[in-house]
C-alpha cells in the first residue's frame, strides 16, 4: 500500500467523511476503493471500445448499391406497416 497526501476544500472533506462513516470505512479505505472501481470502469470501458473498434464496419447493403432517397427513408406509411 501506498500513502498518498490529498488536499481537499472542507466542504468536500466534510462530505467525504460522512459518506465513509455510513459504509463503516475509514476516509482512507473508502477513497481507495472510489478510486479502485474508477479504474476498474475505464479499463472496462477501454477494452469494451477496443472491442468494437477491431469489429469490421458495418455494412448497411444498400438496394443496387446506392443509398435510398430521403422521401422513401421517411415515408411514414413504410413506417407504420410495422
């Protein structure tokens, strides 16, 4: 473990220390584990993106290979057949 000096407003610390007491932690532990599950969710979401962008793009497969025109994308009649 590593000791780390933070400074804080006293709004911020007070805030701080009632939300460890609710979860029975020390303002240490609970910082820790803020900052634990921080890291955890960006490197999820790191790797959920590299994911994705290894995916080859989407191909849409358009009719004769060019795109609809805008009239038959919001004709509204298309639309509530479904």
């Amino acid at each position: 473990m590593k000791n780390v000096t933070i400074v804080l407003d006293e709004r911020t610390a007070a805030w701080l220390r009632v939300q460890a007491a609710k979860q029975s932690l020390s303002v240490s532990r609970f910082v820790g584990q803020m900052l634990h599950r921080q890291m955890t969710d960006a490197h999820r979401y790191d790797e959920a993106m590299r994911r994705f962008l290894s995916e080859p793009p989407l191909e849409f497969g358009w009719v004769g290979g060019r795109r609809p025109a805008r009239e038959a994308l919001h004709d509204r009649d298309t639309l509530r057949r479904y």
